[in-house]
C-alpha cells in the first residue's frame, strides 16, 4: 500500500501547498518503492499512475505548458523506467538465491539423509536445526546404520561452516558407513574414522591441517540386548530418558580428544555399556544444543529440562525439544543443532503412538506431547550404580 499512500499524499501536498512547491518527490518514490517488493506489472502500473497524477496536476493549476512541467514529467518517467529496471535485477537476484538455496538443500540431503523412522527394531527420529533461516550447509552430522553388530550412530560437529565443512561431513559419514559394516567394535569404527580424517587433512593446506577436527560419538545398540554402548571423542554427553522420566548422562569413562587430533595424543578408544531398556530413548545431539543461552546467558540444560518429562516417541521428543530451545533462545540461536532419538519400544507398543500431554512433576501439564507420571523431576540415575 505504500507507493498508492505515496501518490496520495502527493496530490494532499499539491492541493494544500502554494504553485511554487513540488510534490513531485511523491511519485518519483512511489515507483522506486513498488520496485523491490512488487511484480513487474505493478511497478509499470505504478508508474503510469504517478505520471498521470503530474499530468492531472499540472492541467488542474493550468501549468502545463510551464518548463518546470516538463522536467517534473520528464523526472517522474525517468524514475518509473529505472525502478523497472531495478524491479527485473531484484527478481533475478532472488531467482539465484533460490536455486542457490535449492541446491544447498539438495547437497545437506544427499550427505545427510534423514534416517528411516524404524530400524531394527528401534524407532529412529532425526533432526537438523540451522541456526539461520533458509540455511541448509552446515558441519553438524548423523547416521544410523543397521549392521551385523546392532544398530550403530554417530553424531559429529565438524569444525567450520559452509562448503567445506560439509565436504568434511561426507568423509565422516561416508567412512562411518563402510566402517560400521566391517568393524566388530566401536573402537576400531572410531580408529578407522581417524584414519579418514587424517588422511583428508593431507589434502588440505597446512593451516587446516593443524586445526581441523571433528567431535563425534558413537553409539552402539546390539540387537536384543537392552544395552547401549558408546564411545565420545570430544562430544557432549548423550542423554538417556528412560520410562519412568529418570534422565541418565552417559559420561565416558575418560576425556578424549576429538577425531583428526590423534597426532597429538595416542591412547586406545573404550567404549562403555549403559543400560537401553525397554520404553527408554537415547538422545544424541550437538554443542548447539548445550550451547544455545537466553537472554541472561544461561546455557541450556537438557538433562534438567527433560528430567520427568515423558514422550510417546522420538519424534515428539525431538519436537518438544526444539521448541523448548526456541523458547529458551528467544528464537536467537546461535550455532546449528543436529539432533538424534532412538528409542527401544516397550513390549506390545505399536509403532506409531497418539501424543497425549506431557505432564511435569507437580501436575503442571505441558502441550509438547507426552504423558503424567511420579513426579521425578531433576533427579538423574548415577551412571555408575545403573
């Protein structure tokens, strides 16, 4: 509505302003505002209404014949010409974004997958949670691969952003993919990703080479067994939310330094067993999770956050919590978020479960999905006892 608003107010000023003032800066806007944000059509029109609303003025106050009529028109029609002009540039300026955005989407997908929503046996929920809109390139990463050995994970955070970070991505996967099939352990999956890393780093200049790196953990569910066993380079600590609301932090046994780093210190990987029963859920995520603040700079929390909270699947977990976050950020993210749930279904539970509320401890309901139980929040299992 604004360049109409512009014309009228044009006319206003010259009907309540002597001869010798100009309203002209009215419509010379009026086209140049409809240039950026309407269609060619709707400039063209725009213009023609501002040129014949000079004309109209001029033939109302019998200056029509005066030079200053003529250079007024003459301007207004230059102005109308060069916001076509600028309308055509901005229309295939954004036609570039697009099909630039189109195929960073489609290169995110094609490294990056989703996951189908069951794999043997466990029902699979990923998500991807670009810290800016319309961005789809980032080094946030997961896989779920069905082996011979259980279902195996990894979930990474590659050092750098666009490109070239997810260059790395495909390494990592990609390696990740081959490994998980030929590997009896999760020490040797991780050993043989380390050895994809570094044999990337030769390719690449010096700089990158010395600071390229890739926090990932491992996660490995063996079919029928109700356990879960991981190995962390680097990584935030995976979550598991079990049946009663309890939250678990499955710390490893000893820090490790991230994938890409083994030069600078040599010790052999071990993984640790914790306990998968049925009805629980693994949560995997990345440092954009963890790191995400509100206004005060209060990290967020998810092991506080979840604790008595009950979800009917992975999905409605992943959607809970990424709302959560949004809530806590003011939508004000600042780094990207990858994020993997993987449940055990509890015997007789259909594949797909209506979402009921979630219920927090106290009674308090929540409309995220879920719901009631005891009330167990902020308590955690201690890894070791469990």
């Amino acid at each position: 509505m604004l360049p109409t608003l512009m014309i009228i107010g044009g006319l206003v000023f010259d009907y309540f302003t002597p001869p010798q003032f100009t309203a002209v800066p009215f419509f010379a806007a009026a086209p140049l505002i409809a240039a950026p944000f309407s269609s060619w059509i709707a400039t063209l029109l725009t213009g023609i209404a501002a040129t014949l609303s000079v004309l109209a003025l001029r033939y109302y106050n019998a200056t029509v014949s005066e030079v200053t009529s003529f250079t007024e028109l003459f301007t207004v029609l230059t102005v109308s010409g060069l916001a076509l002009l600028i309308n055509r540039l901005v229309r295939l300026s954004r036609e570039r974004l697009a099909s630039a955005r189109v195929i960073a989407e489609t290169a995110q997908r094609a490294v990056l997958p989703a996951p189908p929503a069951r794999i043997g046996g466990l029902q699979i929920a990923a998500r991807y949670e670009a810290a800016q809109a319309d961005a789809f390139i980032g080094g946030d990463l997961f896989a779920v691969q069905d082996t011979p050995f259980g279902v195996r994970l990894v979930v990474g955070d590659v050092r750098g952003k666009g490109l070239g970070a997810v260059e790395e991505v495909a390494v990592v996967i990609g390696a990740f993919r081959e490994a998980a099939e030929q590997e009896r352990s999760l020490e040797g999956v991780a050993a043989r990703l380390e050895r994809a890393l570094a044999r990337e780093d030769t390719r690449r200049d010096e700089l990158d080479a010395v600071e390229g790196f890739t926090t990932a953990v491992l996660a490995e569910i063996p079919h029928g067994e109700g356990v879960v066993r991981v190995v962390n380079r680097g990584h935030p600590e995976p979550l598991v939310l079990y049946a009663d609301g309890v939250v678990d932090i499955l710390e490893p046994p000893q820090a490790a330094l991230p994938l890409g780093m083994g030069d600078l210190a040599a010790w052999p990987d071990r993984s640790r067993a914790h306990p998968l029963p049925a009805g629980a859920t693994l949560l995997l995520y990345t440092d954009g999770l963890t790191e995400a603040r509100d206004a005060d700079g209060v990290f967020y929390d998810p092991g506080e956050r979840l604790a008595g909270r009950l979800f009917p699947g992975p999905e409605e977990l992943l959607d809970a919590l990424v709302d959560d976050v949004r809530r806590h950020t003011g939508g004000a993210a600042t780094d990207d978020m990858a994020l993997l749930a993987v449940s055990r279904p509890a015997e007789g539970q259909p594949d797909r479960r209506r979402t009921v509320r979630v219920v927090r401890a106290g009674g308090d309901s929540d409309p995220e999905g879920g719901e009631g139980h005891r009330p167990v929040a902020g308590r955690t299992r201690d890894r070791h006892r469990a």
